[in-house]
C-alpha cells in the first residue's frame, strides 16, 4: 500500500511506568501481552529486576491513560508517582534517594512480616510437637487456629490480592500458586480444628497443617526480602554514578566578588562557575581562566587525571585535583554526560536480551501447567495411593504448587543485565541495551578505524615540504585558509598549525569537501587543492616531483595532505597522529580471547603498515585507502566469512560501517561521547575499554546461562520430588522444605548475578585469560554447585533426621479383627519414640485410644491402616479402648504399659 512508508515514519515516542505488584516471569508475559494489544504501541519490554515497563508508541494513538490502563487491565498498578514537585524538577540525586526509600519502606515491610510470620510458625511447631502426651491436639489446634488465621490474611493477603487481580482478568502467576498452596493447607486444617470427630471417623488423625501454611508465607516473604535487598544492589551502579554529582555550584557574577554557592538545578547554560581544588565540577562546560588536572576515573575508567587549560572541555561529576578554574556551563540538567550516562544505564536495565525469550516462552505457561500438576498428583495419590491417602495427597499438591518457582526464571536474565551493566558503566563502558550485550559475547572480529581509536585522534603539523619556487609560509597560509570550512581532523591539524603564525585567514570561496579525498576551492581567487596524491591525480595535476620527499615521509607513519596551486602541485604537508600507548595491549588482550584484530583506515598503506606494526596488528589484516563511504562494504565482506563483527569508531565519521557491523563501538571522550551512536560506547578514549567490553559481556552471559540452568534444573527436579516420585525410596519433600527451596532458588539466581559486581571491568584492569571447555565452566559455576550441594545436604539432613527418629523408635503393629485387638497389652520404654501401626480388619470403623494420655489414637475405616508416631515421655499402665458406641462393652479393651 502507498500508505506504507508514511506509517513507518511516523514519529514515536518512549516512555517508562514503574509497575507495583510483578513477582514472576509470569507477570512479566501477562503485562507485556496486554501492552502490545494496545493501539499504538509497537514495543513493549517489561523487567522484572527493575520493575519497570519501557514502551515504544506512536502518540497520536496512545498516551500515559491508555498504556497506564493496559497495565491496569493486566491486574497489576503503577507505581505512584512522587508528591510535591514534578519529577522533571527533581536532581538525579533527590530521585535517586526517593527511590531508595521507597525500596527500603517495601523490603522493611517484607521483613516485617517474615519474622512474624517465621515466629508465629516457630510457635506452632514447638506447640504441636511438646509435649505430645500432656494436651490434646485438638486443645492445641483450637489455640493456633488464631495465630494461624492472622497470618493467613494479614502477611497472605499481598498474595490474595496478586492473584485476585491477576485471576479476574484471567490470569494466573506465581502469588496464585502460593495462594492455593497456603489456603489448601490452612483451610484443611480449619475443617479439622472444628470438626474433629468427623476427621476421627474418617479414619484420619487430627494432623493441622497450621504450621506449614505459616511457614510457607514467612519463608515465601524472607525469599522476596532477600530477593529485594539483591536486586537494590544490583542497581547500585546507578546510584553510585548518581552519587557522584554535585549538590551545589559555585556562580561567578563578578570576578571581584565572592562567588554565590547557588544550587545544581539553578545552574543556567551560560553560567560562569568555579572550581576548587578537591571539589567535583558541577555540570558539563568549557574551561576559561585556570588549569587543573581533573580526576575522570570515575565515568572513564582512566587513572590518570587528565590536564586541563582554557577551551578544553569539563564534564560534570568529575574530580578536580590541584588547581583552581573557572568555566562556562554548557551543559545542565538532564544534558549533562552524567545525566545521559544514568539515563542509558536505566535503559540498558530495563532492556531484554535475546535469550531471555526461551524463559520467557516456558514461564507463559509454567503456572497453569504446575497447578494442572498439583491437580493430577491430588487425584492420583487420592484414587491410588496408600492410606492415609488424604494427607498424603494434600501435602503432595501443596508441595507442587509451592516448590514450583517461575520467580528464577524471571529473574535469571535481568539481574545479570543490571550487574553486568552497572559494573561496566562504573568503568565508563555503556551498553545500550541486553541485545548489544548479547552480541557482544559473540564478536569474533573487531575492525578498528585507525584515527581516534588506535591513534590519539589530535593530528598535529609535522613538516611542510614546498616545491621549488614555492614560500611554504605561503603554502601553509593558502592550504589553511581553505581548510577552515573543512570538519575533518587532518584540516583542523593543517589549521592548528597556521594558526600558531596567525595565518590562513585570506577569503575563500567555491568551497567542496570531496568525501575521502580531501576539499578543493579558491583563495583570493586562486585555485586551490588540499587532499590525497589520487585527489590530484584525478584532476590531472603531476605529483612526481614531490613524491620522493612524500615517500620519505610517509616511511616515517606521517599522513601527507598534497596541496595544489594555481593547477600544480606545490608541497606536501605531513601530519602525524601519535599511536595511543595502550592500543598494543588491547591488541593483544583482544587476540589472547580468539579474537581477530583488523584495521581499517582511509591513510595510505605505508601509513597504515607502521600503525600496525607498532600496534602489533597483522599486516595482512591491515585495509588503507579505504573511502568512509566504503568501510560499510568491508565489514560486510568479514561478515560473509561467518565472523560476528564488532565495528571500533569515533560514532559519527564511521555511522555506516557501525551501522553495519553486528555491533558498533563508539570510543570518545567525556561530554562528546556520542551515546546514541553505537550499541556500546566507551566513554574514555583508551583502546584497552573495547577488551574489557567483550570480557564483561562474555562474563554476564555465563552468568545468565548459569541462571537459567539453575531455574530451569530446579524446576524439572523438584516438582516430581514434590509430586512423590521418590516416595518408594522413603523420601517425601514437605511443605516447609519446598518453600524453604522455593525461595532460595529466586534468592540464588540474584546473588549469583551480583557477583558481576566484582568483575574488573576497567580497562586498565586485571582480567584472567578466559579459558573453554566444560572443567573451566563448571569451574566458573562453583558458586550456583555450592549452593545446589548445600541445599541438598541440609535437606538430607533433616530427610535423615526424620528417617533416623524412624528408625530408633519402637514399632508397635496392632490389628482390629473381630472386635478385639491383638494384641491387646503393649508394652514400650518411655522417654523414646514409638511408632504405632493400626490396621482394621474388620467391616466397621474401630480406633485404638489410650485414656489417660493425650493424642495417642489411630482411627481406621474397614480395611485401611493408619500410622502415629509419638514419643513416650510418661511411665504407667494405660486403658487402651475403641470408643465406637459398643465395642468397649463388647471387649475391645487392652493395656498399654510405659516402662520406666
């Protein structure tokens, strides 16, 4: 359709909503699935670690109401927005500490009811389980029946809410799944506590599961405070950048009055401000009066402080040393370098990388699927499963819904980004989002283009050779006149240089830039030519006089700009860019990870081949004289031969060959940095930054892979130990435990992301070899294997308890068969465990109950066993009897005796 092209450039716009309420992968789906259906809206990313949605829309369709109520609609809320001033008013600092707080009010609530919850739990337990023989349960279950129903509704109801709001739009997340968990075993328990003789004639001991429905919630809320706590540090980077910026600034009104201490946000453009020594600058600007040398390890990564004089630029949030400076503000506000960096970091935390979709995918259906699960087990372990089939089947579908974590999956993926991010913007490396991270583990090749990135980028005039007959005063006068409406360095070197003798500032006119070739025009009406021997050539101007003495320079690694006057070729100026002193080890950084070094360049090839050598660059890996507009076509050509290219230039010059690599790196400096320019930019100028880039980007995806292995093995595990796999062996999982397990995994996944917080991503750093093979990535995984064979082990260890308590107790097997017990006197030791086995061999319900001691009955229907065990801890003879109406008149009597 003709209307096509007038649709696609329709002008877009990005906004980012803070979403309260998201706990799993889950919720993450649901959101986004009802953002993209919005009219409108062509991208929608939501993340779970910064609970943030970032929307691309087109606002002539859609605005802040209708992607606020698609939120809505998914049942979840947007965060409320700040009271008093507007958040554009606002420093960096004031909306960074006003996040802080809100995260510290939510983590504190956390905690809070996690402890009473854990607490209340604690309580019920030591309730339940001493002394056994001195109260009756159903006593102890009338009195936890409170507690217990506290916590149910007061510490569950953000579980009861999330799945309300998320189960009335027709969804379902992780809150469902713990509150179907919760509500089965504490329901259960109710019915039990207030109908005890029904539960009794079911054949069923009065066993509650108050403690575990308590249990579960504070274990569940210590996971999520935990989980909460990690996830602010992963986004210290953020707030460490942001705490770097200053809170006031010195205005100069008058150089003969005091400065006025004004604040940051009344910082105008224009603005005179001074600095003094050990005192940050406060915005971006320009030096006017003073020297200093300004510590910008901070945002560069460069120890060394970097000299400063008039008409040298400052950024904001750096450290001056020595000196003392006044300068023009430039930039403020949200223009500030800081500002951009922050705002990109932001950006990059809240992006997706391209392997999270496979979590994303699973975790869509994960929650219908576990509870279809749970269902099943009930069913089967109901239908099929020994006696006491009830309690068996309640505790395997609490065990199902409640170990089965779609939380790890959410989080696998972006708490890694946020590290991975944060740590590499403290080092001045930006990455703009998950997908340029992603792909940056991949690069294969890393072209360089000479000038800015190999070399310092501030070519400097080193000879000027005249032909005969020709003043090279006069020479340099006229080629530097017509350099002054050229933007490329080596003119701005050609014009540097004149102007140190106050020249090159005669008329010129008819001025054209020849992209690659150099810029013809006339000066005071003669024909002037500034650019390459082939520019010459070409307009059929003889160079051969001058081309010993180019030669020879050129043998040196100076670039020559051949000048022409008047239609002959009259000198050659040489210009030589100084090779930076770190470009030879981020050669060989990049070379020991398997990588390809190239060069690219426009330069002649002797020029060429000595930066290569000095560099360490293989010859045969070296491309001169090649056109900007062509540097995109040889990148293309590497990508044919199956490599992943990652394309190192200033961000500007070089747009379509950073455009056309697999990944662009734009290298600048400071408040030049062209932030919008490449997937990655590297706010410092040292070569050794794009080493450092790949290594943290290959360190984060290992440690995404880690996690989704982690959420992914977890989940395939446990949910059939939970279901009763294992139950032939002796081994069940119980509720606790599967909470306990549950938030542990969630809490793993982070901890395990934070450790990115200590990789040296500087680039000057200390960075270790990376080595392959699966010994070096297990290896790499010690962490997430120590945590799975700690869990493992303190779970053996309280299945060994439980097993070994079995083991040591005295088992008593005692049969109903023709109203009578048999045997009808049991004798145990007191002070242990017995273990007592009652089958009911007869057609009418029978149970064994001891007078005089508390909670020592087996019920059974006809034909069904029930098990109690309970420890013995009162000596004496004991009336054992059936209370069913008859059967003690009948003689179903026998006798207990508890040896001392």
């Amino acid at each position: 359709m003709t209307t096509e092209p007038a649709a696609l450039a329709r002008p877009t716009a990005e906004l980012r909503l803070p979403i309260a309420g998201m706990t799993c992968a889950s919720c993450v789906n649901r959101i986004e699935r009802f953002l993209k259906k919005t009219p409108g809206v062509e991208t929608a990313t939501v993340n779970l670690a910064t609970e943030t949605a970032t929307i691309r829309y087109l606002p002539e369709l859609a605005g802040h109401a209708e992607l606020a109520g698609a939120i809505e609609a998914a049942g979840y809320d947007l965060k409320p927005a700040p009271a008093g001033e507007s958040t554009a008013s606002r420093s960096l600092r004031e909306a960074a500490e006003a996040d802080t707080e809100e995260r510290t009010a939510a983590a504190n609530r956390l905690l809070r009811e996690a402890a009473v919850s854990i607490g209340v739990a604690v309580a019920i337990m030591i309730a339940m389980f001493w002394p056994q023989t001195t109260v009756p349960m159903t006593d102890i279950n009338r009195v936890v029946l409170v507690p217990a129903t506290f916590i149910q509704l007061w510490a569950g109801r953000r579980f009861y809410g999330a799945a309300w709001r998320a189960g009335r739009h027709g969804g379902l997340t992780m809150d469902t799944l713990v509150a179907v968990g919760t509500t089965a075993a504490w329901a259960y328990s109710v019915v039990v506590t207030l109908f005890p003789e029904a539960i009794h004639e079911a054949g069923l001991h009065p066993e509650t599961y108050f403690d575990s429905s308590t249990i579960i919630i504070g274990l569940i809320l210590l996971g999520r405070w935990l989980e909460a706590r990690a996830k602010t540090q992963a986004a210290g980077a953020i707030r460490r950048l942001i705490g770097l910026q200053a809170t006031s600034a010195r205005l100069v009104r008058d150089p003969a009055a005091t400065d006025e201490v004004i604040a940051i946000e009344d910082v105008r453009p224009g603005d005179l401000l001074r600095v003094r020594p050990g005192e940050r600058i406060p915005v971006d600007g320009v030096v006017t009066d003073g020297a200093s040398a300004v510590d910008e390890a901070m945002l560069t990564g460069e120890a060394m402080p970097v000299a400063k004089a008039p008409g040298d630029e400052v950024i904001g949030a750096t450290l001056n040393t020595t000196g003392s400076f006044v300068f023009r503000a430039t930039r403020v506000g949200a223009d500030t370098a800081l500002a951009r960096i922050v705002a990109l970091v932001e950006r990059a935390q809240g992006s997706k990388a391209p392997i999270q979709r496979l979590a994303d995918r699973v975790s869509e259906a994960f929650v219908p699927a576990v509870l279809l699960i749970a269902a099943a087990t009930f069913i089967g372990w109901f239908a099929l499963g020994a006696e006491p089939r009830l309690t068996l089947a309640l505790t395997a579908f609490i065990g199902v819904v409640i170990v089965a974590c779609p939380c790890a999956m959410g989080l696998a993926t972006p708490t890694a980004i946020m590290a991975g991010t944060g740590r590499g913007a403290e080092a001045g490396i930006l990455f703009r989002g998950g997908e340029a991270l992603e792909v940056a583990h991949r690069v294969s090749v890393v072209v360089f283009d000479k000038t800015g990135t190999l070399t310092a980028g501030r070519p400097e005039v080193e000879a000027i050779e005249a032909a005969d007959g020709v003043d090279p005063l006069e020479l340099l006068d006229l080629a530097a006149s017509l350099e002054r409406g050229s933007e490329h360095p080596l003119g701005a070197a050609v014009v540097a240089r004149a102007n140190r003798d106050e020249l090159g500032f005669r008329v010129a006119n008819d001025f054209n830039a020849i992209s690659g070739k150099g810029v013809v025009g006339t000066v005071d009406g003669r024909p002037v030519i500034v650019g390459t021997a082939s520019l010459l050539a070409g307009l059929g101007i003889a160079t051969e006089s001058l081309e010993p003495a180019a030669a020879l320079l050129a043998g040196t690694g100076k670039t020559m700009a051949w000048v022409a006057i008047d239609g002959r070729a009259a000198g050659v100026i040489a210009i030589a860019d100084p090779i930076k002193p770190e470009a030879a080890a981020a050669v060989r950084e990049l070379e020991r990870a398997g990588i390809e070094v190239w060069m690219i360049t426009g330069d002649s090839r002797s020029t060429a081949d000595i930066v290569a050598a000095a560099t360490g660059i293989d010859p045969a890996r070296v491309l001169a004289e090649v056109l900007p507009g062509d540097k995109a076509a040889a990148v293309e050509r590497l990508q044919a031969g199956r490599h992943v290219v990652a394309m190192v230039g200033d961000g500007v010059n070089d747009a379509p060959a950073l455009a056309r690599a697999d990944i662009g790196i734009a290298i600048g400096s400071g408040a030049d940095v062209a932030i919008e320019a490449a997937g990655v930019t590297l706010v410092g100028g040292d070569p050794r930054g794009v080493a450092a880039a790949i290594a943290l980007s290959r360190a984060t995806m290992a440690t995404i892979r880690e996690n989704l292995f982690w959420a992914f093995a977890y989940n395939i595990l446990l949910i059939p130990v939970a279901m009763g796999v294992l139950v032939p062996f002796g081994l069940t999982l119980n509720p606790a435990l599967a909470a306990a397990a549950m938030a542990l995994s969630s809490v793993a996944v982070v901890t395990n992301s934070l450790r990115l917080r200590r990789f040296d991503a500087r680039p000057a750093g200390n960075r270790q070899d990376p080595t392959r093979g699966r010994v070096a990535h297990l290896r790499r995984s010690w962490y997430l294997v120590a945590v799975a064979i700690v869990s493992l082990g303190f779970a053996g260890s309280a299945m060994a308890a439980d097993r070994a308590i079995d083991a040591g107790a005295t088992h008593v097997t005692v049969t109903a068969r023709n109203v009578r017990f048999e045997p009808a006197e049991v004798r145990v030791r007191s002070g242990g465990f017995v273990v007592i086995r009652f089958t009911n061999a007869d057609s009418v319900f029978h149970d064994w109950n001891v007078e005089g001691l508390a909670n020592v009955d087996a019920g059974a229907r006809p034909g069904q066993t029930q098990q109690i065990r309970v420890r013995m801890d009162r000596p004496g003879t004991y009336r054992i009897v059936c209370t069913s109406d008859g059967h003690e008149a009948s003689g179903m009597v026998g006798t207990l005796v508890v040896e001392p």
